[in-house]
C-alpha cells in the first residue's frame, strides 16, 4: 500500500515539474513576443582631458577629436528604449601623451550609469588616429624698420619699443619658419603723436609674413620728431683796445630741435642769448642759451654740450718796405719841362689788424701817392698819401723827400 502511494507520489512531483518548465517556457515565448531582445546604437559625447595637453605644451594639428562615439548595447525593448545619452559616460584619455608625432590613442570603454538592464555590446571607434606636436616658447628681440622718409633735416629720436622683447608660443614647425618679429614705421605718416600703439609682424627669413601670428603682437612704439638746424650767436660790447674776436667756434654746429612737424617747418635756425664780449683779451668758452619758439625744444643732450668758444686775439703790426718806384706823382709839370724824383731809399710802411689779414698784404696791395702843384724846382720833403686795403689799419703819417728838377739843366749837368 505504502509502495503505491509513493508510486503516486512521485508521478505527481514530475507532473509538478513538468508543469512548472512548461509554464516558464510559455512565459518566455510570450515574453519574446511582446518585449524581445533588441540592439541600439546611442551616439554619446566623447568627453576628454585635452586641457592637458596645453599643460604638457602639446596641440592636435591636422586632425580633431570626434564630438562622439555610437555605444552598441542590447536589451529587452523596453528596457533600451528608457536608455538616453546620459546614461553613458565615455572618454579618451591624452595625458600620456609625450611625443610629437602621429599615434594612436585608445578610447575608454562606456560606462553606464543607468538604471536599466541591458548589455554593452561594443563602441565604435575605439581608437582614434592623431597628430600631436610640441608647443615651444622664444624670445626674440622687436625691430624696428622704416618705410617711407622724412624730409631732409628730419628725424626720429629716443626711439623706443614697449615691449623690447617678445615670447612667442605656437608649434615647433611654425617656430622653426620664424626670422624675425619687426614693427613696420611708416615715416610719411610720423606726425605729432609721440606714442603709436602698433601690432608686431612676424617674418620668416624670406621676408614674407607668417599669419599664424598675426595680430597677436600688440607693440608701442614712442619717439621724438627732431629736426637739425645750424645755430647762430651773437655778440655784445667791444673787446680792449687791440684785441679783436676772431672766431666763435660752436661745440656743435648743429642742434636737434624737437617739436610737431607744424612748429620744426618754421624753424631754419637756432639763435642763442647774446655774448656779452666787453673788455675781454684772451680767449674763453661759455655755455649757450637758445632761444626757441613756443612748442619746441632742444633735446637735453644737445643742451647739455652746446658751448661757444670766442677766440679773441691782439691786433698785429707789420712794417712793409716799398720802393720809391711804387710813388705816383700827381699834379706836376705836364709840358715835360721837370723830372721829379724820389730820393728815398725804401719807404717803410706799418700797418695794424688782424693776422691774417695783415701777413696777406703784398707791397701790391698798398697805393703811394704824392701831391707835387705849386712845388718850384729844388729839394721838397712832401706829405706821402697812402691808401690800404680797408682790412687793415695804416699807422703814422708819412713823407718823402723828392728832387725837382729843369730838363735843360739835367742836360747841362750831364
């Protein structure tokens, strides 16, 4: 009886099972039916570290990051259908980057941080290809070059460039192509403004410019307009007795004035205060004061060095001997009756001034003259009238003694 009831027992326990198996799998077949399986590709942001990059002096040139990356997951419908963007974190990671060059750098694999019970199936891409070059820093010093002139006379002074010195950063090729960094002075445009905020230009060394830096050099250029002009003295009272100036020899024949183009057209010359030259007899320097219109000055430098120096010299006397055949006899015997002669041996004559006037004088330069009207024959001592050139001073009164004769008496002493 009890073997029976065991018999029963366990037909009806298989039933059970049979029974519970069948209903899973009914569950599931209408389950599939209703929500199957499915794929989904979801395109997620690609998120990166790339700041640092920048940190380690490093730039992606020729190719970019991808914006995103398709996540491939699978999941009952309804549960991949609640999935969004969001749920997915997905990142690349560039700090391992050291080196120039092409490489390839991995992408890291999804995370979910959903609620959803699905599968990552893959990503793609899951690298990525790129090109990295180093960023390096140099210095290199700001020139300045012209273009255009200035009017003759003109120029530019105190010239400076703020800052005299410039970094640049950009790629190691595009820093290789660099010859210089110049900021461009247009001269035909220079007028009165002492300071002109400009941009620096890069050049490499054909002279042609690299845009990459374009704009990215602010420079002030400052600078003084001058113009050159002689300068002029002169001078007051009257040195002693005998000495005479000579000479007033400027340290600089030459002074920069500074000023707006407006005020340095109208200046030719450059006077200074007078020289007061009252009873001097030697030499001496004195410092110069100029006199300059309203809006001009002389540069400070010039200032500082421009000094005269009044050469004064003594008056010099020279005695001249002239032949009695120098004499011009004026108002004698016109009929040919008299002879006049001049019994003097030589004729000293002293004149005075400057020495090189004086040491120039030859015996052709000085006119002898007697007045012989009215004057009978015999032996006369006659006033001599001497005539010399105007940059000389005669000294004394002079005389000659001349012998007037008859012709017919000459004839009959000889």
């Amino acid at each position: 009886m009890n073997k029976l009831i065991n018999n029963l027992f366990e037909k009806d326990l298989v039933v059970k099972v049979v029974s519970i198996l069948a209903a899973i799998l009914i569950w599931f077949v209408v389950l599939d039916l209703e929500n199957p399986f499915e794929e989904r590709t979801i395109a997620v942001p690609l998120t990166s570290n790339v700041d640092v990059l920048h940190s380690n002096n490093f730039q992606i040139v020729g190719s970019q990051l991808p914006t995103s990356v398709d996540v491939k997951i699978k999941g009952r419908r309804e549960k991949i259908s609640k999935v969004t963007v969001n749920d997915f974190i997905v990142s690349i990671d560039l700090s391992e980057i050291a080196s120039s060059g092409r490489q390839t750098v991995n992408i890291n694999a999804p995370e979910y941080i959903g609620d959803q019970d699905i599968i990552i199936m893959g990503i793609n891409p899951t690298s990525v290809n790129l090109n990295f070059e180093r960023v390096i820093g140099k210095q290199y010093p700001v020139e300045v070059e012209f273009t255009g002139s200035l009017p003759t006379g003109y120029e530019l002074i105190n010239l400076k460039v703020e800052p005299s010195n410039v970094i640049l950063e950009e790629k190691e090729s595009s820093i290789s192509k660099v010859s210089k960094v110049v900021v461009l002075v247009n001269l035909d445009e220079v007028d009165d403004k002492k300071e002109i905020v400009m941009r620096g230009t890069v050049l490499d060394d054909k002279g042609e410019i690299l845009r990459q830096f374009e704009g990215k050099i602010p420079i002030i250029v400052s600078y003084n307009l001058a113009k050159n002009v002689p300068v002029f003295a002169s001078t007051k009272g009257k040195p002693l007795d005998d000495y005479y100036v000579k000479e007033i020899k400027f340290s600089m024949p030459n002074v920069r004035v500074l000023g707006s183009r407006n005020v340095l057209d109208g200046i030719k010359s450059v006077s200074t205060e007078v020289i007061d030259i009252t009873d001097k007899s030697e030499t001496f320097i004195t410092p110069l004061v100029t006199n300059l219109p309203k809006g001009a000055t002389i540069l400070e430098e010039d200032a500082e060095r421009l000094t005269a120096e009044v050469i004064i010299e003594k008056y010099i006397t020279r005695n001249i001997n002239m032949s009695p055949g120098h004499v011009s006899i004026f108002h004698g015997d016109n009929t040919g009756n008299m002879s006049y002669r001049v019994t003097n041996d030589a004729i000293p004559i002293t004149v005075k001034g400057k020495s090189e006037d004086v040491n120039a004088i030859k015996a052709t330069d000085i006119r002898l003259s007697i007045n012989v009207s009215d004057l009978l024959p015999g032996e006369h001592e006659v006033p001599l009238t001497v005539t010399v050139p105007n940059n000389v001073t005669l000294i004394g009164e002079y005389s000659v003694n001349i012998i007037i004769t008859p012709n017919d008496d000459n004839d009959l002493g000889g």
